[in-house]
C-alpha cells in the first residue's frame, strides 16, 4: 500500500472534510472556500478554516488563515510542527492566494493539497509562484487536483446564484478575485464593475 501522504483515496477523503467547510462557508453568504490543516499522524485534525472575511470584517479571514490560527493555537506554536518534529499537511478547495501561501511557507507546513486552481489570484504557480520560490528557506510538497471538479463546480454554482440575486440585494465583495471569473478564465471587465461597488 502507498503511504498515506502519497494515496490519492486518503487525499480525496481529507479534502472532503475541506468541501464541508465550504459548504459551511457558502450556507453563511461567503465565498465557498475551506480548509483543514492535519497533523502528522494523519488523522488528527487541527484546525478548520473557511472564508470568513465577511462575517468576521477581516480581509485575512480566508479559510487557510483561519485553519492556520486554529492549528497555531492547538500546538500553541507558530510553526506548525509537534514538539517531536512532525509536520503537518494542509487541505484548501482552491489554490491559495499569495498571502496564504507566505502564511503557510511561515507555518512550516510540510504537504499542501488543493482542488481548484486559481488563474486569477493563485500564487501556487497560477499567477504568482510563491510556495517553493527559490529564493525561500522553506519547501513544502504541493499536490494539486484532488477532487479540483467538485470544488469548481460548488464555486460556478455560487457565483451563478449570486448574479441571479444581484439585483435583489447589496454585491458580496467576493474572495478570491471573482473566483467564478478565475476558474473560467473570465473578463477583466468586472474590474471596473468592483470599482463601482466597492
């Protein structure tokens, strides 16, 4: 049998318990994105995350910040390592922006896996490259893909609600950058459009 980091059966089950976060996330008007961070055994969940930025008014509050804090604060360290060294692993619906990504490379996260990439805001190798940059002192492993339909689809799904009650009530400013938008290669007509709103 592979080991656990390596199993794709094990990935897709974790990232299923990142998707309830989103589902969370979406049920309270957020931009469906979630998180988990695992620990080394590979069973203990440390921490849950999702979007948060509008009930919470805080432009940091994405799932994998708000996964990373709770982490912090079960090991009571930063660096998300036991005291025995082992690393954890991180599980996000979406690539992660450049902020998360410096957030996670700060953590010391050992393994990230996401489902959707994000050619809008993603700083995973989609726009910017900024896990595993050369220039950093910190690797982690990155795994891209487990279950990336589901969570586009959850995502399209949103935003296409969304448009539909835009005339009935005040626009979300949505996280990331239209990720409707990012995961159809949209326009950068809603530039201007966000301007307006925002």
């Amino acid at each position: 049998m592979e080991p656990r980091e390596q199993n794709i059966e094990y990935d897709e089950r974790m990232m299923r318990l990142a998707i309830a976060e989103a589902r969370s996330s979406e049920e309270a008007g957020e931009v469906p994105v979630g998180a988990i961070v695992v620990g080394p055994d590979g069973e203990t969940i440390l921490g849950r995350g999702q979007n948060r930025v509008l009930r919470d008014s805080d432009p940091t509050a994405h799932a994998e910040i708000v996964a990373l804090r709770e982490a912090g604060r079960a090991l009571s360290n930063y660096r998300l390592l036991t005291p025995d060294g082992g690393a954890c692993t991180l599980y996000v619906t979406l690539e992660p922006c450049a902020m998360c990504a410096s957030a996670i490379l700060h953590a010391r996260i050992a393994r990230l896996v996401y489902a959707a990439d994000d050619p809008k805001a993603g700083a995973c190798g989609s726009v910017l490259s900024v896990m595993n940059h050369p220039q950093l002192n910190h690797r982690s492993e990155v795994r891209t893909g487990v279950l990336s339909e589901e969570c586009s689809r959850m995502l399209s799904g949103f935003f296409a609600a969304r448009r539909k009650k835009r005339g009935s009530s005040p626009p979300l400013d949505p996280h990331p950058i239209d990720a409707e938008d990012a995961l159809t290669g949209g326009s950068d007509d809603d530039e201007e459009e966000m301007v307006r709103e925002g």
